[in-house]
C-alpha cells in the first residue's frame, strides 16, 4: 500500500500504540464504580441521547461501517462480549452498534476515566476502570455481577492494548473469561475487519459477531476459562482473513 506507515514493536501482549499521554489515576476503593442519580442521569443524556447517535453517524461516515451476525444475539438477555481493539476512534463506539437498544459497559483502561473533563463523562457512557488495589478490586467484580444480572452485556477487549488497524488477532491470556465463568454466562465475540472501499478516503470497516460459547459448568473454572479463550481466539482468526486492507504494517523489532 502506497505510503503505508510502519510501527515496530517488541511485545505482542504488552505493547501500546493509542497515542495517548494520559496519566491515568490510581482506581482504588474510593472509586464509585455504581454512581448514584446524577450518573443515572448522564446514563440518559449523554449515552442515549448523544453517544449512540453520534456514534452510528461518525461510523458511517468514516468507516461505512456495517455489522454481520447481529440475529445471533436474539433471545440472550446477558451476556459478555469480546473483541479485537483496533481503532482509537471506533472501539468506544462498536460495542453499543452491536448491542443496540441494549446498552453495553465496557472494561476500560483507568485512562479513560482520568481526562479532566471528559473523564468524568466515561463512566456515564459505560466505562469500568480496572481496579488497582484489592478493595477495588471487590467493587470491580460487583459492578460487573450487577450490571449483568440487571440485563445489561459487558463489553472486554482482551488484548488490552490497542492497535491501530491490526489485521491479525493478538495472543491474549484468559483472565478475563473468569467473570464469565463465575456468572456461567454466554459468551460472544466481534472482530473488526478492514476492507476496501469504493467511495471515500480509508477503508471500509466490517464487524462479524460470533457465538455463542458457553463453557461446561461442570467442569474446573480453569479449564472453563481455557476453553471460552480458545473458541474466541480461534473465531476471532479464521475472521480476520476477512481483512483486504492493511493500513499499518507492524514489524516485530528482532526481525528487522
């Protein structure tokens, strides 16, 4: 691809191409993670009202993007939703398209919650920091029972790193499918691909929802977690030939 950017890196699990420089805070048991009627409140207003449509705007335009497999949803009240972290400008925005009308709490990075001002919007939109002491921690995991129970889908990118118009699918461990295990719920994955388009700059976005995985309950949770790993990765894979345009090229350090 003509002037086609290049981004070196040396570690698939660890390293972080947002372009950010936030500085995130610490999330400890302080953190509200629940909220109380103003957060009910900006749920409304800047969520429902702003975030979703603007979203569904912005994705069109940009990126015309589309979404395949959105009937394998039907009839699943809860569930966890899994997906490859591709793009800065999209992935706040893909999980709210795919559960639409529901709305959907992401597990975020503390960034997200750090910024001066919007920060204190993104718990508002969905946004669970990670917690970073062991009180949080307990908070954490009772947001995530809550919200679930309550009939609302949690969104987790377990890559955790973002980059930007990757077109493989990179190794992730299977810590996060714990909450899913602890809950026995269905489990569903989207993978972003990028295409080429006939009309406008940039290629066309394309996501392709897969599921559902559930896990045996019978067995031990940590061959639970393995198993829920490993059908989202491998789906995850075979979905990410799907991409026709590579926008970045990535080069593993020792290669060069």
């Amino acid at each position: 691809m003509r002037n086609q950017k290049v981004i070196y890196y040396s570690d698939e699990l660890n390293d972080e191409f947002a372009a950010d420089s936030i500085k995130a805070i610490k999330i400890d048991g302080n953190y509200d993670y629940h909220g109380g009627f103003l957060r009910k409140l900006g749920r409304v207003f800047f969520y429902r009202i702003i975030a979703i449509p603007l979203g569904w705007i912005g994705l069109k335009l940009r990126y015309g993007h589309v979404i395949y497999g959105k009937e394998k949803l039907k009839g699943y009240k809860r569930f966890f939703l899994y997906g490859n972290h591709t793009n800065n400008f999209g992935d706040p925005f893909v999980p709210s398209m795919i559960t639409f009308p529901k709305g959907t709490y992401v597990v975020v990075h503390p960034n997200n919650v750090s910024m001066p001002v919007l920060g204190k919007i993104t718990p508002s939109l969905g946004a669970l920091p990670l917690p970073g002491d062991f009180d949080s921690t307990r908070n954490f995991i009772n947001e995530i029972n809550n919200r679930w129970k309550a009939g609302s889908p949690i969104t987790i990118y377990p890559e955790a790193h973002i980059w930007p118009y990757y077109t493989k699918i990179r190794p992730f461990k299977d810590m996060s499918f714990r909450y899913a295990v602890q809950l026995n719920s269905p489990v569903f994955c989207f993978t972003n691909c990028y295409k080429k388009r006939k009309f406008g700059p940039g290629p066309k976005m394309v996501t392709f929802i897969d599921g559902p995985f559930i896990s045996d309950p019978s067995l031990p949770a940590s061959k639970q977690k393995k198993w829920l790993r490993e059908q989202v990765y491998n789906a995850m894979v075979l979905r990410s030939a799907e991409n026709e345009v590579e926008m970045v090229k990535y080069v593993r350090r020792e290669d060069t």
